[in-house]
C-alpha cells in the first residue's frame, strides 16, 4: 500500500494544527510520547468501548466483524440501523447540538441543532433497487453491495450531522464506519457513536457497526488510509485532507473545497433574492460547504439589491469597516516569485457570530443581526478565499454576462455550487452551463440545493471533487451482476 508522502503529511498536520491554534477548541490530548503497539499508532492496547477506540488496527477489526454480522441480517437490519440512528438524532438534536457547539465553538446553536434533525431527510435502504434485465439469452441482476469497512474523515463543522448522515447512507448500503473525526470535534464524534452503539446492541446484538478515533490525528489518518480492513475511504474536509487521500492508494470519495457564488440579474425579485441569501449564507453563521459566499449584482439594480438586505436584517459596513475587518480576517503572505500577495483566512473568526465581525470592524450593528454585507471589488479577499463567515461580499458588475464570467473565476473551478436569482430562462441555463457546478440553485436559498425549501434529498458529504455529488447509500456501494443463461425467462 501507497504510503502518504511527507510533504502531503505535513500539509495536513499544519492545516490541522492552525484549525485548532485559531479556533479555541478544546480537545482531548494526544498521548505525549507514542507507546510501542503491533499497530504501530501508539495505542495503549485497550479495546474499544462501544465503538470508541484508541487503536485503528483494533478499530478496524471490530467494525469488519459487525459488518460480517450485519450481513447475516440482510437489509432488514441495516434498516432497522437507520431508523435507530434516525430517531436518535432527532430526540437529542438539542443536548447533543448544544455539546457539540461547546466543543467546537463555531457557528450558530439553533442551527447545530437543526442540522441533527433534518438528517431524518438522509436517504436510506428504498435507493437500493435491483436492476434486472431479461431476454432470449436468459436474465440478468445488478444489485448493490457494500464495500465492507469504510474509513471516514469529519470536518469540525459539522461533526455529528456529518457522522450521522454517513452513518445512515454507508449502513443502508451494508457497511461498517471508521471515522477519524477532526480533533475540533472528536468529543462530540465519540458522544454519538457510543451512543448509537448502545441503541443498536440493544436492538440487534451487534456492537461496533459505528466505531471512531477517540484522539485523532494525522498519524491515525495514515493508518486508517493503509489499513488493510478498510476498503474505501469517504472524506469531508479541506484540501489538505482530501489531497492526502486521493494521494492513498485506495479508491476515496472525497468532498472537497467550494466557494459558492450567487449572480442576481436585472429581471430578479430583488426582495426575495435578499432574503434567500440571508437563509442560506448565514445558516450556521455560513459553515455550510453550499453556503452563499460572495454575490455579483448587475449594476442597474445593484443600489436597490442592498436596500432589500437591509430590510431583510443585514446589516451593512462601509469601507472603512470593511477595510478594518479586512485586516482581521485575513493574513496576508507575499507571492511566489514576487507576485500578488495571498491571504490565509483567520480560523479564530470562522463561524463567528456577525457581532464578533462587527466588532472587528468597528460597526455597530443592531441585536440578532444574522449576516453583514459590504461592497467590494471582484478581487477582494472575501470574494476570492472560502470564507466561511457571515459577512457578504456584494460585487456590482456592468451587465449578466460579466456577473457569470468573474462568479465563474471566484469559484476557481471548484465545480462545486452556484446560485442565480433571476426571471430570465435563458440566464439560468447560460449560467448552469458556465458555471458546471454540482449543485445549482435557481431562485433559492443555497440551502434548497439539499432539498430545504426545494425538492430533494439531504447529505452532508457532497463528493464534488472525485464526481460522485451528493452522496446516498448507492455512493457507497459496488455494483455486481449475475447472469443465469438461457433460463427462467418466462415470456
């Protein structure tokens, strides 16, 4: 098996280690010295408890042998799984949103609790029917069947509903789970799977299913990318991490980096457009991977765009607070060879509340104001980086055509989501071709791209950089065909 290379090492190890210098969070700490193991993580040899493990070799183990006993339960049991795991999610969406956000300390307490009870929308087993073909040569079936153990990677932005929705979709497709969560969120990660595990043992007489990394780290990474046992990896993250993984060796569905852009016409519900850019691009204070991050305005009805988010709640900062925010926000690094600088966004003010913003910036804002906005060039900083904060960028551009070609640049081929607000037909197909994203909202907030406020079906893990888009339990599955000659064609 392909080992990481250590330049890729250590780029994740250093995203990991600003995420968590920046963000405040508390973690658990990592063992000061790594102790001799057969596995050679450092493990102190114990086993797990309810899927919890220290060991990934141990980890790895237990989750094949609760996939070899799902398998005697047919589909059946995975379903009776999901609706354990769904039930859960919903009945703690509150206690376990509010322990999440104490360990994360990002992004917005109603939200996080939300975002657990809408996983109920994950689909499960019903997307799993056979495909048969019948003829003079005699039949054939395709069915789906599970990769056995798959290696799974959280983001610290949504660490529970991450965790649940690639529960549901990977056990409804027959396999096992196991995560290595961000070290931001492992608390939480463990919370819930010792949890889930609990309910399942009770209901089915299987442990283990579920199982994660109780402290994280990039030499659990590696491991968990080398380990024999697991034969897929599924990733939701950064760049760093999805690099390192399409880097592995084995097959990964990798969900990787955005910067969603909105362009809103002439021919638009201004007032409308306002208001779904607030819904999406302050949901969680703007954690969401789809979230509206920056939007380009023709000019002619730019003016009247800003006075429908004021009255909608935004709030808006002139360019000295702008400038100010700026400054806070980013840190800026000289190009390569003398070029244009590069600006690193501050992780200490990812998810932030709009008031911490404000303060940055020096503005006062009224109470419960959910998202900040301000005018800017098409080059500015919060156009151009993934952001991740409840402040909008609004871009005047001269005509439709300008707005899609620079909301096209600021996407940096990310192909990830796009938003258009307009009446014009011929608009929303220009931009959907431009654009080729794998989600493209037209008249909606960010969020109905998921099937909040539109229709559809909702995952966390949207595989945009290896193609697999929004993941459902057939993601997660090998296709197999068997063929019987000749026979039990009955026409």
């Amino acid at each position: 098996m392909k080992t990481l290379d250590p330049e890729t090492l250590r780029s994740v190890v250093e995203s990991v280690i600003s995420r968590l210098a920046t963000t405040g969070v508390q973690t658990a700490a990592a063992p000061a010295a790594a102790k001799s193991s057969s596995c050679g993580c450092g493990c102190s040899g114990e086993s797990g408890q309810r899927g919890v493990f220290t060991c990934v070799d141990k980890a790895a183990h237990a989750a094949t042998d609760a996939h070899l006993q799902l398998k005697k339960l047919g589909v059946a049991g995975r379903s009776k799984v999901i609706e354990i795991v769904k039930g859960m999610a919903v009945a703690n969406a509150e206690p376990w949103g509010r322990f999440e956000m104490e360990e994360t300390k990002i992004g917005r307490i109603d939200h996080k609790i939300a975002k657990l009870q809408i996983t109920k929308n994950v689909p499960g087993t019903e997307w799993l029917q056979p495909y048969a073909m019948s003829g003079d040569g005699g039949i054939t079936l395709e069915e789906y069947a599970p990769f056995g153990v798959i290696g799974a990677i959280l983001p610290v932005t949504h660490s529970v509903p991450t965790l649940t929705g690639n529960v549901i979709n990977m056990v409804a497709a027959g396999n096992s789970i196991v995560f290595n969560p961000h070290p931001g969120g492992a608390r939480s990660a463990a919370m819930a799977v010792r949890a889930y595990n609990e309910a399942i043992f009770r209901e089915i007489g299987i442990d283990n299913i579920i199982t994660t990394i109780e402290s994280p780290s990039i030499e659990s990474f590696d491991l968990l990318c080398k380990n024999p046992l697991v034969n897929l990896l599924a990733i939701t993250g950064g760049p760093a991490v999805v690099n390192a993984a399409m880097k592995s060796g084995k097959r990964a569905i990798c969900a990787g980096p955005g910067n969603p852009v909105v362009v809103v016409d002439a021919t638009a519900d201004l007032a409308r457009a306002a208001r779904n850019v607030i819904e999406g691009g302050a949901f969680d204070n703007n954690l969401l991977c789809i979230g509206e991050k920056v939007v380009f305005v023709v000019g002619s009805v730019f003016n009247k765009f800003c006075e429908e988010l004021t009255k909608a709640g935004a709030a808006r900062i002139n360019s000295q607070e702008l400038e100010r925010l700026t400054a806070a926000a980013f840190t800026f690094k000289p190009g390569e060879g003398g070029g244009c600088s590069h600006a690193s966004v501050n992780r200490a003010l990812v998810g932030a509340d709009p008031s911490v913003l404000a303060q940055h910036a020096g503005a006062n804002i009224p109470a419960g104001t959910q998202l900040l906005f301000a005018e800017t060039d098409a080059d500015h900083p919060f156009v151009q980086e993934e952001q991740m904060m409840p402040m909008m960028p609004i871009v005047s551009v001269p005509d439709f055509e300008t707005g899609v070609r620079e909301a096209k640049r600021a996407e940096h081929n990310y192909r990830h989501s796009a938003i258009i607000h307009t009446k014009d037909v011929d608009h929303m197909t220009y931009m959907a071709k431009e654009m080729d994203t794998t989600i493209f909202v037209k008249n909606g907030a960010s969020v109905a791209g998921l099937g909040l406020g539109g229709e559809g079906y909702l995952s966390y893990s949207i595989a945009t950089t290896t193609g697999e888009g929004i993941t459902t339990p057939k993601t997660f599955t090998r296709v197999r065909r068997c063929v019987l000659v000749e026979n039990l064609r009955i026409i």
